[in-house]
C-alpha cells in the first residue's frame, strides 16, 4: 500500500474529509493532489504531522511498520486489569489529545525497552 492510499485510509477511517486534514496541519488540498498525479513523498515534517493527527507512527506511513500500527492508540484502549479509563467523557478534546500523546510516548518507549533486551 503506497504512502497516499495510507493516507486515504486513515482519512475513511476516521471519517473526516481530506480538506479537513489538510487544514488542521496547515496544508494545502493541491499537496495530496500533487502526491497522487506526481507521486511524491511528502517532507519528513509534512509525515510526522499527519503521524501524528492520527495517532500513528511515522513508520507506518512510511511502510516500514505493519498493518497492526494503522490502528492506533484509542482512549478505548485503556483497560487494564481492574482498572479502566473513567470520566473520558469529562475530558476536553485537548486533554484528550495529550492523554493519548502521552501514552503514545509510553508505549514507544516500552517497544523500544524490549527490542533492546
């Protein structure tokens, strides 16, 4: 799957417009539209934005990581043991965001504490 039918998938997947994409990370429609007809890559900083509008990694985008990382960390993922998320629904969408910015960042670090053991 190529880097811009990612991109699409992701877009369905969360049911938003590409225009609206675009927006929130300060680019323009023609940009995707110059991915598809050029078939250009965009910049690592254009990646990593989009990366992380979804809550995914660079990596997947990039395809260097599998299908499995399109996902993404959701606050539904939160459950663990007894213990399960409470109040999401008090949450701001901001706070939401660095919730799941945060876990991101600690799952990132436990994958690359295991890869090192």
């Amino acid at each position: 799957m190529t880097f811009i039918d990612k991109v699409k998938q992701l877009i369905d997947r969360d049911g938003i417009s590409a225009n609206k994409l675009f927006a929130d990370i300060g680019l323009s429609h023609n940009t995707m539209r110059n991915w598809i007809d050029k078939g250009q890559t965009p910049s690592s900083d254009t990646v990593a934005k989009i990366a992380k509008y979804f809550n995914i990694s660079s990596d997947y985008l990039l395809g260097i990581e599998t299908e499995k990382a399109a996902q993404g960390i959701t606050l539904n993922d939160f459950e663990i043991g007894d213990y399960k998320l409470s109040a999401i629904t008090e949450y701001s969408e901001e706070e939401k965001q660095e919730f799941l910015r945060l876990a991101k960042m600690f799952d990132d670090s436990v994958k690359l504490k295991k890869q090192e053991e």
